[in-house]
C-alpha cells in the first residue's frame, strides 16, 4: 500500500491508474479507523480497481472551540487497518499542502444545511464541501464513499455534486453499530464508563421515535418528546438537537405523512458530542425502518 | 461545428474526444462574441485539438437592477463567427440546465473580491467562480482561455483554481482595443455616438496614469486624481471606481513601489457600465507598461 502526502504524488499516482484503466474509488476520513470506515472501503474495494483512502483532519469543518486539537489520530494503525482492508493508497497529506497560505476559496451548500447539524455548527458543512470538493478534483475518483451515520454530510455531498456537475457518483452505506446499537464514531473514544453507557440512549431514542411512528402516530413532537426523555433519562446526557425532519429536504416536521422521515439526533454525552439517525418509510398506514443494519465484522 | 444544450451532450462529446486523446481548450463566454472573445477562441486553437465554447449569459453573476435581461444576445451570429474561428462545439444551455430546482451551491472566493468590480457588484465573483467551476466540471478542459480586460476575474478564477486543486490551466489574453483605445466589450452596443466618444475616457485615464508614474509619481492618489479629471472632463460620465492597487492581492495602494500596479476602473457612461484596466511593472525608478498590445484583426 503507497502513503501519499502531497497532492502531487496523488496525481501521479492516479494518472498511472488511468493509463491502465482503471476505476477509483474514494473513501474520505478523517482517519481514527473503526468499522464503519472500513465498511466504506470494503464497498470501494468491491467496486473499483483502486481504492484511495484519504486520512485529514480537517480543520476547515471545526468551529472555534471544538475539539480539532484534540481529534484522536492515529496513522500506523490507520495504515495497518488500511492495509489489510484492500486499501491501495492512504492520502495523508499536513494541513498546508490542503490550505497554504493564501487560501481563500469556499464551497457552500444552501438549504439543506440550515437545519440539524448544520445549525448547531456554523461553517461546518461549508468545510466539509471545500475539502471534498478538493479531494474531487486531486483523485478525480470514479466513485466516492459516505457513510449513513453522518445523514446530512451525504446529502450536501449529493446536492453540491449534482449541483456542481462534478462526475462522480457518490454511494452512501450503512451506519456500523456496536452490539448496544451506538453508532461507531472516532469519538466514543472520548468517553467514560459511565458515559459510554449513557451512550446507548441515541440508538434506544431512535429506535423508540420509529416504534411510535409505527403504531401510528403522526405528530412530530410527540416522537420529538419521547425521544428527548429516552436521552435525558442517563446520566452525563445532553440534547444538543433531536429532530423528526423530512428526508430530503432536512427541514423539521410537525406531522408525520407519507414519505421517507429522518429521525436526527445530536447528543452530548459528557463533553463528547455524538450524532445518530434513522430514516423510517411511512407508507399510507404501514411504517418500516429504512436502515439496512450493518454490524461490526 | 456542433451545438450542444445540454449537460451529458458535453460529456458525450467530451468523451469522445477523450478516447482519441484530443486535448481540450474552453473558451467561457456570454456570447455576443467580438474579436476579444475571438482572440480567446484563436489561442485555445493553437494550443489544443478540440476547442470548446461556451455561450452562457449566467444570471448568477448579475445583481439585482443591472442589465440581465438586456445583455445582447446574438446565437446565430455568434455561431458563425465561431466557426470561422476554428472553434469545434459550442455548449450554450438554458439556464435550467445550470440552475434546475433546487439548486443549492456557489463557491466564493474571498480576499481579492473585496476590491474594484467585487466592491461595486455584491455576489457578482461568486456567481463567475460558481459557473465556472461549474463549466470546469462538465467540460474538464486541458486548458481554459480568459480576456485581461477581466483582469479581476481572471484573478478570481486563478485563485479558484490554485485552492479547490482544479485540474486545468488557466491561460490569460491580453486586451483587444479599438483604434481609438476603447477595449471591446458587448456593452459597447448600449453607447450612443456620444457616448461611445466619451468612452474612450477610459483608456485614456489608464494612459494617463502609466504616464504619471512612468514619469516617476509615487503617489497613488495623485495618479488616482489624474485618472478621475480625465474621465470626467468628457460628457455623461460618471466614475464607479478608479483604483492604483497591488497587481496580485487587488488591494488600493498608497505608495507606488517597486513591482507591479494594477491601474483599473469602472465608468458609467450613460446607463453603461464599462471597465478596463491596465498593469505597470515599475522597477527601482523606471516604469513600463506590461500590457503586451492587441488589436482587432
């Protein structure tokens, strides 16, 4: 497996591959590995000749006060994980060969991102579309991977790349879940015992909004409520948001028709924030969860 | 030479070029084509096997109350000239093809749109840096051909370019003039006889000021001072801006140092806004235009 830390090598790097014709396919992470990024790869593996993981912290998707400085990172892990995933390549690069001095362009996506996570974070999903749409245009990739856990980074993902014609096609996976139902996150590293614990509500909050809608009811705060008590019924928890939104659109709800319905959570968790969702296909009377569920291999 | 409207008719044609390894030139433009935008077509012609116009007039680079909706519009003439011109496709879609429903996303450049035409024109960079990274993607040219007339443009999209790792180069054309010194532009046709008399203000102004500081003024407010007298010392002229600023950040200057100035402004004449520009490499104590001459053919 190569490790490529400028974007020169990449280019180089991808231009043999074409000589040869051969598909890529693009797993952006930030790196800290679990199985959720793997289950990306896999897919990518599956589905292309090469595979090209690209492992950066971003910086551009951290507000102030957030915890940039202290992301976990881990890159001989990541490389090993990488590796014996059927990964080809690791970009690695440091932050200035991304943003040098001088950078001043942004991609920002309207709409969509002024709800759920796009609201309790300014300017992230302005970043999170500035660096992918870099890593775009450095591996121009045939196919490009995200997983389900971060619901609205793949939807303004979809919208700026149809919206800026960027030919990639861009393929969406399940969230990876622990045995308790907690999403796999690099962040879960930051928690307690205790905490890890309190944890579990996101997944049994979820799960409690699809049962409610299930049996039929149709008012959105009354799925929001419950939802809300399931949380703050740990210890260490606090609701950051928690949302019953239309699918496509990310915009709250207040009943509950026909349609695909994204149930959205954000939740700290001592001074951790973690963030889960489930969409739920409400049929005439008939609901179904939409989630194929994936768990750790 | 083809006419194409839509999207995947570019990529088809594209692609098939592609597959013959033919080199691709784009030629941006918002038609009503004159022998700037032709001196454009003719470089992308010696430098590439397949060279690809665009005629879009983009409504996200107008603001509210300018001249959208009476910006010339000439398809079929424009067809010939292109043609005669060596040029292989014109890619030339309504403007739901660009901006369906829905659409969400602009790419912003920040820094040098603060100055000069960016001041003036609020969102005007954006919609240039969003179309034509738009165009990037669907065309995915070797090469892409802009006029200095647009000097600030041409900036923006360098340093779009540079910062989103686009991978394509970015070829700059020197001014065409007049006779008498006025630079081709569409809006010409909006001059009535007097106005396109008073017109030529604007290069003389530019003259003026190499002169000035050719001469060994270093003051940038006495050169700004001349610039402004002799715009308006002719009929229905009125200065939008007149600027002596640094050639790379666009930012206003105060003292003339060593390197090279940007002289640039904006005229209303009438109810027509023109611009035009032109650069000064000043070394120790002499100074000598940069701009490399070019005349209608």
């Amino acid at each position: 497996m190569q490790l490529l830390s400028t974007v020169n090598a990449v280019r180089q790097y991808v231009a043999a591959a074409r000589r040869q014709q051969q598909s890529i396919g693009l797993v952006p992470t930030m790196g800290y590995l679990h199985e959720g990024h793997l289950s990306l790869a896999r897919k990518a593996r599956e589905q292309n000749d090469i595979v090209i993981m690209s492992i950066f912290v971003n910086p551009t998707q951290f507000g102030p006060g957030e915890d940039l400085e202290r992301y976990p990172r881990a890159l001989e892990r990541d490389r090993e994980l990488a590796a014996a995933t059927g990964v080809d390549a690791i970009f690695a690069p440091a932050v200035p060969e991304m943003y040098p001095d001088g950078y001043a362009t942004y991609v920002r996506v309207e709409g969509i991102t002024e709800y759920l996570c796009g609201a309790s974070r300014p300017g992230h999903f302005e970043g999170v579309a500035t660096v992918v749409s870099k890593l775009f245009n450095i591996v121009q990739p045939d196919r490009a991977y995200f997983g389900l856990k971060d619901y609205q980074q793949a939807q303004v993902i979809k919208r700026m790349v149809i919206d800026l014609n960027i030919p990639v096609e861009i393929v969406t996976v399940p969230t990876v879940r622990e045995a308790d139902g907690l999403a796999l996150s690099s962040r879960n590293k930051y928690l307690t015992p205790v905490q890890r614990q309190s944890a579990t509500a996101l997944y049994q909050a979820l799960k409690k909004g699809a049962v409610l809608i299930r049996s039929g009811e149709r008012r959105a705060e009354i799925v929001r409520e419950a939802m809300v008590a399931e949380i703050l019924s740990r210890p260490e928890t606090r609701v950051d948001y928690v949302a019953v939104s239309d699918a496509q659109t990310l915009k709250p709800i207040t009943t509950i028709n026909k349609g695909k319905v994204l149930l959205a959570l954000a939740v700290w968790v001592g001074n951790t924030r973690l963030i889960d969702n489930l969409t739920v296909e409400v049929a005439d009377n008939v609901a179904h969860h939409d989630e194929e569920q994936a768990t750790p291999g």
